[in-house]
C-alpha cells in the first residue's frame, strides 16, 4: 500500500516538475466572438503578461492556426494544397512541435528558451511564441510559403482579438539561432514568428 502511494506521487511529482508531451484538449470549434467584432479588434500588441495559457485556450489558439477542419485539410489554404508547415511552439517548459491529428505538443527540447525566439524583450516574457516553418521540398515556391505564413499568422490575430489576447507577428529573429533550436533540415526555413499572451 505504502509503496503504491510512493509511486504514485512520484509519477505525480515527474508531470509536473518534467517536461513532456503535453496532449492538449479537443478543440472548441464553436462559440467564439463574432466575425465582425473580431475584425474591428485585431491588433498588434506588445506587452504580455507571463500568465501561461489555458491548456485549452492553447489548444484553441493551435487549432485556429494549423488545425484539421476537414479529414485532410486544415483552417488555413495553401497553394497547391501543399502544406508545408510545421508550428513550433516554445513554452516556458521547452520547445515543442504541434501535431495536429493527434491535438499533442511533441517536446522537442527541455527548458525555457523563449529568449531565443526574437531580438523584441516582450519575446522571453510572454508565456507563448509560435514558429512558422516552411518545408522548401513540399511548397510550389519560396513565395508561397510566405502567402501560405500571412493565413496561419491572420488566423492567430483573429482568435487572439475574439479570446482578447495580445499578439504581434514577427519577422525580426535570428534565423540561425532558431534553425539550430529547432534542429531544422536544410531544407526548412523559419518563415515568421508570433508572440502570444495576456495583455498585462
Ligand atoms: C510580415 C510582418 C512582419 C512583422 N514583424 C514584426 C516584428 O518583427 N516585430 C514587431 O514588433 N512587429 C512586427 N510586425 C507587426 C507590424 O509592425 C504591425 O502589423 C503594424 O505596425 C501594423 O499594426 P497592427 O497590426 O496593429 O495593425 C510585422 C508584421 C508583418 C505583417
């Protein structure tokens, strides 16, 4: 008895002290503020709160961006039907990968690397940033990869004014820095960056 209590506490104490594959919650596909509104209040933000997110506002925010809202198509277009991204996700935990089918953060790396993901200091402080990656292999073009980034990075700001969350996308990093952290093939580039959190 007493050593199935230890045990329990141990595997209790390693969930929380540990990162590890976080499975997140279905996404809410319904609900939400109306388009409209949505439009008028989407905005640029560049003050964030530390407070991490919600596990499912993050599984929201993920969904919006890159999810599936058809068998083998996702929220998003991309031209040829190509696509070709993959969305990191750096939490204050570690490094992460999203796996859209199965709703799972794939850990990557352990530790809190955010400072690593742009020049602006709002970066290290805010509790999300997401990485846009483009697989040259798979996109048509170079070009297209950056008009398939401007609908996942549209589709961020538009959750995160209906949810009433700062964002701010951007273009200023060290591509090199993250290609390294990410530990990217030659043939993926970084194509933006987007800061999400609460406004302090
Ligand atoms: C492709 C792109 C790259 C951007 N890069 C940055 C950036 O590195 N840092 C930043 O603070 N804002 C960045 N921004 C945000 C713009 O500065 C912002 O959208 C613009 O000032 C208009 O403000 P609004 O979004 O509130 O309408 C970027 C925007 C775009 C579309």
């Amino acid at each position: 008895m007493k050593r199935s209590i230890l045990l329990f506490s141990l595997t209790v104490l390693s969930f929380s002290f540990f990162a590890q594959d976080i499975k997140l919650p279905a996404p809410q596909k319904e609900g939400g503020m109306p388009l409209m509104e949505a439009l008028s209040l989407r905005q640029t933000t560049r003050e964030f709160s530390s407070k991490g997110l919600y596990p499912q506002t993050l599984s929201n925010l993920l969904w919006a961006a890159y999810g599936f809202n058809r068998e083998d198509k996702r929220v998003v277009p991309s031209a040829n039907n190509r696509q070709s991204f993959d969305v990191y996700v750096i939490l204050e935990k570690g490094v992460y990968l999203y796996d859209a089918k199965e709703n799972t953060l794939i850990l990557k790396k352990e530790g809190d690397f955010r400072s690593s993901a742009g020049r602006q200091d709002f970066v290290a402080i805010a509790p999300v940033n997401l990485i846009y990656v483009a697989d040259l292999r798979k996109t048509s073009s170079r070009d297209m990869a950056f008009a398939d980034c401007g609908f996942i990075s549209q589709n961020v700001y538009l959750f995160c004014a209906s949810e009433r969350l700062g964002t701010v996308v951007r273009g200023w990093f060290d591509k090199d820095e993250l290609h390294q952290l990410l530990n990217l093939t030659e043939q993926q580039e970084v194509i933006l960056t987007q800061t999400v959190g609460y406004n302090p």
